[in-house]
C-alpha cells in the first residue's frame, strides 16, 4: 500500500475559484475570490463580499527591459469597496501547502523590483479596474517567486455575528493572494532543476503489519521544476524486495517535498538497505541516495506498541556529540513504564552498528501528545566521520515495540552498494 503525501496539497496553484466562505469550488473559471488566508492557525469565517480578481495565478518570464502584466479586479458586492495592492513573496511547505511571507522585509524587498500601480483602488457596486504589475530586471537572478496580494479595508466587510478571536499566537486576515512564478530571460541559459534527497526517515506503525518511509527531496536548482522519487528496499545480496516510485510534484528552489510510502513488515528481510533517487522532470536521476539500517529482531507486530513520532537527530560535530530527539505515542505508554528502554543506535553507511546506547526509560510528556525523549550520545573521532543513520528502538523486555530510523541531514551519500542495485 503507498500513499503519496507530497500530492495531498499541491502547490501548483490550479486555476479556479475560491469562494470567501469556502465552502465551495468551481472548477469552470480562472477568477479567484476573497480567501481566508491564515497565516498560523486555520480560522473559519464568512465574508459577504464579491471582490474578484483575475488572473488567479501569474507566469512571467521578465525581459531584459522589464515585463508588465495586468490584474482586473471586480466588485460584485453590494456596496463599495477600497483594495490595497502590494507585493511579498510565496514558497511551499513539505506537504506542498503555500507559505506566504509579508513581513516587512520581505515587501521592501519586492518592491525593488516588483511595482504595481496603482496601490490603492476603489469600486463600487459591479464597478472593475486594472491593477499594473511591472516586473523589473534583476541581473544575476534566475527565478523569483513574489506573491500578489490584494487586500480589502477590514471595516468595509461586516463580520458575521460570531467570529473567533484569534490569541496572540495566530491572526487571521481576508484578502486576496496571486501568487507569481517569474523566470528572468537574461538567465535563461542558468535555468536548471536539481532534485536531491535531503534525508530519509523509517517507522514502524502501533498495531499494523505497516513500515512507513518518507523521502525529502529538495530542488538545489536555480528554478522551478518537477520532481520525484524512486526507492527501492534491497536485501544483503544487493537485490531489490519492494520499490516505489512518486509521481512527480513541482519544487521551488531552495523547497523540499516530502513523498511517503508504506509496506507490509512481514514481507521484508530483517537487514535492508533503503536507495532513493531523485529525478526531476525529464526523468534524470540524481546520485543514489543511501539509508543503511537493520530492523530489529524480534520485532513485535501485535499486541502493545508504541509508535516514535518526530525523530530528530542533531550532530555536533565540534562537539562530536549526535542529540536524539522525539515523541513516544501510545495508547498504554506510561512515563512510570520502568520495563521500557529506548535503544539509539548509529549507523554507517553499509548498515552497520556504530554504537549502541540505552537511555534511563524516563521521559517529560509532550504538550503534542505522548512523551517527548532526548537522548545524547558521544562519538569517537572515527565514528563521527562514519556515521550516517540513526535508529530509534524501544524495548519491553528483550522484545521492540517501536521503531523509528532516519539518515542525519547533510550526511546522506551514496555507496557503492546502492549503484549496483539490480
């Protein structure tokens, strides 16, 4: 069974409509309406107003002497509306979800180069106008990714009798976002998309004959572009058990997309080695990506188990010091559960097992549900330069009942192993 959470939440942002209450979508127009943008929290409200604006997305490629395009705004509300235009910037989380940014620093530094005229609009009823949006040159860049944002006078839009009140730790605002993908002919010919793996992850599922990986892949390019994955699981003698290959997802430059897949446990060799490749568009593959580690044995499937949630592993290296962090999850997970150990294991590159600590069984329960562990584990001069995985065990007794494995971020290489999958 395979599922592919970078696809759940595209970021391509499609053609369509998006009604202010959302509730509804119409896939028959390119207009975009008043959205809930919410930049921490999601907050669901309704807004009775129809401000439309079209396009709902942008592609420009900017000339050597600038670019300019239009947006058409149309008031199909009831009463007259005044709209503030200006410009920041979008990217996309793991999931594909847009991450907009429109801080301060990020507007001074789209208007640089980015001019919409005019700022400020006002329609009335089934009035419409044109926004200018010119796109100036900028040597040496390649791509840029600014977001266009359209945004009403609050006090024009009457709030629906209850409204939640954001706390301090998120806010909500209504208005209208176009986001922008602009390539630079200049630096047509630096145009390159590089997929790589940034890191792998392993984790067995509570209660489920279920191994669950996740592949991050970031775009080390200088543009947008398609990529995707294909990971193979290989045995000790080089040969391929189980594969899964992504479909592909659009990654912006300096992004990563995570991809996910799952496969029965009882299926699989207790060593395993992990390649995953990278490729972009044109189905090029980057260098083999390697995650070397071996499930433990007896793993238990049945019964009590406890599921490590959010693995992190951080290494010092002028400390020669790796930190292990994460969540035990379990519906009979205890802090008081003195029989349970967790096992850190480190990894090299083949697979094999660098050091192994147990840590004390004690743990602080997590605000995000469970019990959150950290675990310090010092390496010797040799290890530091070898290691490359980390592997997360708990046990009862002289059996696991959760599993969880990741490769150290930046530490991920290929071996020779992986090139000779057959």
């Amino acid at each position: 069974m395979t599922s592919i959470e970078a696809h759940r939440a595209r970021a391509r942002f499609p053609r369509r409509r998006l009604r202010a209450s959302l509730v509804s979508q119409s896939h028959s127009g390119v207009t975009i309406a008043l959205v809930m943008l919410v930049l921490a929290f999601t907050h669901t409200t309704s807004v009775s107003a129809g401000v439309v604006v079209t396009p709902a997305r942008l592609h420009v490629e900017v000339d050597p002497h600038g670019t300019t395009r239009e947006l058409t705004v149309v008031n199909r509300g009831p009463g007259k509306v005044t709209l503030n235009t200006y410009v920041g910037f979008g990217t996309h989380d793991l999931r594909g979800g847009t991450l907009y940014h429109d801080d301060p620093r990020s507007r001074n530094e789209a208007a640089t180069w980015v001019r919409v005229q005019p700022s400020r609009t006002s329609l009335e009823p089934g009035a419409s106008a044109q926004i200018e949006v010119h796109f100036q040159s900028v040597p040496g860049r390649v791509a840029a990714y600014p977001v266009l944002f359209v945004e009403p006078a609050h006090a024009e839009f009457p709030q629906p009798r209850e409204v939640h009140r954001p706390t301090s730790a998120s806010h909500s605002r209504v208005r209208i976002a176009v986001p922008v993908l602009a390539t630079f002919r200049a630096a047509r010919h630096l145009q390159r998309v590089s997929p790589h793996v940034r890191s792998v992850s392993m984790h067995t599922v509570p209660n489920a004959d279920v191994l669950r990986a996740s592949v991050d892949v970031e775009n080390r390019g200088t543009v947008h572009g398609p990529a995707a994955v294909h990971v193979s699981l290989v045995d000790e003698r080089g040969e391929s058990v189980a594969t899964f290959v992504s479909e592909s997802a659009r990654v912006l430059p300096g992004a990563a997309r995570r991809f996910t897949t799952e496969w029965s446990l009882r299926s699989l060799p207790q060593a395993l080695r992990l390649v995953a490749r990278a490729r972009d568009g044109a189905d090029n593959e980057a260098v083999p990506q390697l995650m070397a580690l071996t499930l433990p044995d007896p793993l238990a499937l049945s019964g009590r188990q406890v599921e490590i949630a959010d693995l992190q592993a951080t290494l010092l290296a002028n400390q020669s010091l790796l930190t292990v962090s994460g969540r035990l999850l379990g519906a009979s997970l205890t802090q008081t559960a003195s029989a349970l150990r967790e096992h850190v294991v480190v990894y090299d590159a083949g697979g094999e097992e660098l050091v192994r600590s147990i840590g004390t069984g004690t743990w602080t329960r997590s605000s995000r549900g469970g019990h959150a562990f950290e675990h310090k584990v010092r390496l010797a001069p040799d290890e530091l330069g070898r290691a490359l995985g980390v592997g997360v065990e708990v046990r009862e007794g002289g059996v696991n009942i959760g599993y969880a494995a990741r490769t150290l971020e930046g530490r991920t290489e290929p071996t020779a192993l992986s090139r000779s999958v057959r």
